[in-house]
C-alpha cells in the first residue's frame, strides 16, 4: 500500500496551501481532496497523476511498478497536447531511462 494520502498531505503543506487551493489548482473537489487525505476514499488514476503532477510528487509515491510508471508518464505525455513531437519523445526516452535504474 502506498502512502499517497500522507505524500499528498505533506506536499500540500510544504507549499502552505489549503485544501480549498489544492482544489483550485488542481479542479478536484476540496471535500474530495480531503477524502483521499483522510483514506475514507482512494484517488483514481486520473487524478493521481494529476495531483503527482501539480505537486510534484515521484510516482513511485503512487506505489506503482516502473513499468507503470512508465505507462503513466506515456499517458501524461500525450495529454500534454501542447508539447512538440520531439518534446513527447525526449520525455519517454527519459521515462525508459529511468525505468532501468
């Protein structure tokens, strides 16, 4: 089991922000937000990424395999439309470098 909820909470506080501006910043739900905090529900996919995103948090926070991790970060390249094709690749060609070590 991962410790999303405490890596969450404290990345959260080392930046001084409420819950109400992680939900700002991020568009989910400050009652939702508070839920993954206190484990009264777990974060989809979706929105760990996209929290890992914005705070940046490692992935393996997430307690994910690398070779998931690598899948998310394939999956996050190309919802990043707004990076060039050689932008996107220069990401997963690091994304597999890291994968290896």
């Amino acid at each position: 089991m991962s410790d999303f909820p405490g890596a969450l909470r404290h990345a959260r506080m080392e930046r001084r922000w409420t819950i109400r501006k992680l939900a700002r910043e991020s568009g989910i739900s400050h009652s939702t937000l508070s839920n993954y905090e206190r484990q009264v529900s777990r974060p989809s996919l979706a929105n760990q990424l996209r929290l890992a995103t914005l705070l940046t948090l490692d992935l393996s926070t997430l307690g994910h395999p690398p070779v998931l991790q690598h899948h998310l970060v394939s999956q996050t390249v190309e919802m990043l439309g707004f990076l060039t094709t050689r932008q996107k690749d220069a990401v997963l060609q690091f994304a597999r470098f890291l994968r290896t070590q």
